[in-house]
C-alpha cells in the first residue's frame, strides 16, 4: 500500500516540476520566474525526501536540509539584487 502511495507521490511531484519549468520558462515577469525556481527547489526537497523515505534511509534528508538552506540563501540574494542592484552593502 504504501509503495503505490509512494508511486503517486512521485509522479505528483513530477508534474508538479514540468509545470514549474513551464513557468520558469514563459513566464510573463521576472518575479514569477524567481517564484517559479524557488518553488521548483522546494519540489526537489520534496522528492528527495520520498526517495530517501522509499529506500528507508536518513542520509537523503541530510542532503534535503542543505538543498534547503541553499535554496533560501539564494532566493534571499536573488531578491534583493532585484530590490537594490547590490547584494553585499
């Protein structure tokens, strides 16, 4: 039961990420592009997440905290090189 469960999930996410790029690639405004990246990693944390769940180990969620905190570090610089055409002040 849960491996079809599993199975769905996967194949959620997935078309949960062609969407994303969808947007990432025709979107009509630079902030929706940036939404579109920031929410295509927290798919991929997603889906590491439920691989490391399908194989029954803790060493991907290791690797999805990371993806994580990288994730947020750069939106954070992506915005604010948007917001003041500088990053470091």
């Amino acid at each position: 039961m849960l491996e079809t469960v599993i199975l769905i999930v996967f194949a959620m996410i997935g078309v949960s990420l062609i969407l994303n790029l969808w947007r990432l690639l025709l979107g009509p405004s630079l902030p929706d592009r940036i939404l579109a990246l920031d929410t295509m990693y927290i798919n991929s944390i997603a889906l590491i997440i439920l691989y490391g769940m399908s194989l029954g180990t803790t060493l991907y969620f290791e690797a999805a905290l990371l993806i994580a905190m990288l994730g947020f570090v750069s939106t954070v610089a992506v915005c604010k090189y948007l917001l003041r055409g500088d990053i470091i002040e």
